[in-house]
C-alpha cells in the first residue's frame, strides 16, 4: 500500500502509526517510503515529534525503532509460496492440511518447509513460526 502511494505520489510523507514493532514490518514499511514508523506504545510526543519532521520533508526514525532494525538480519527473501505455506505453519496445519489447502503434494510441501527454515534459520516448524511472527514476516 505504502509502494503504490509513492509511486502515484512521489512526494507524500508517510507516517506510519502501528503496533507492530518486528523488524521487516519496520523494513518494509522504510523500503516502500515511509519516511517515519512510530509504534502506538510509544510516548505521544514521539508521534508529534515525527509528524513535524516527515511534515517539515525530512525522515524520523524514533530510537527504538532504529534499534530493532540495526539488529535486523537479513534473510534471503522468501517467494510468494513460502510465504503462504509459513503463514499456515502459523495457523498450526500439518503439511497435509497444508498440501489440501494449497492444492499441492504434501511432498512439495516438505521441500517448501525445509527451505522456509534454511532460509529462518529455524531448526523446525515451531521455531520458524515464532520467528516468522517475532520479525513481523507473517501476522496471526
């Protein structure tokens, strides 16, 4: 959403005002144009603060912010499909459920799932799920 208003708008300033504090919510949101990304916990003179800034052209990025996404690793991006399978992981399908729900073989759906953790560096399911919503890489 954030990518096709700047790119019908080149020149609106995006504040995004939001609960989700994972660090690719974070990236994400930067990388499409958001020139600031306050989480709703914070102080309301933070949120002020960044409306002056992003109203007055410039970016605002509060501390806590910038920290969660200084400590960002980054991952080699997962497809459309891995995405999907991960976001059911999340929901707690077996890969068979997950193979019906998909419309593929529960095999392919194994491959899916092993390249899912390579890629999160997760050792099983469970772990790649928490990681998965931790980071803000899928929502429950």
């Amino acid at each position: 959403m954030i990518a096709g208003i700047t790119r019908e708008h080149p020149d609106a300033r995006i504040v995004v005002l939001t609960t989700y504090d994972g660090d690719e919510d974070i990236h994400r949101a930067l990388a499409a144009g958001a020139r600031a990304y306050v989480i709703k916990a914070m102080p309301h003179d933070v949120l002020l603060s960044a409306l002056r800034t992003v109203h007055a052209g410039g970016r605002s990025i509060p501390t806590p912010v910038a920290t969660v996404l200084a400590s960002r690793v980054p991952f080699t991006e997962l497809t459309t499909r891995e995405t999907q399978i991960l976001e059911l992981i999340t929901r707690g399908m077996s890969n068979k459920e997950i193979a019906g729900h998909t419309g593929i073989t529960e095999g392919t759906v194994k491959c899916h799932v092993n390249v899912i953790l390579g890629k999160l560096g997760a050792t099983h399911r469970t772990q790649a799920a928490a990681i998965a919503i931790r980071r803000g890489i899928v929502h429950i």
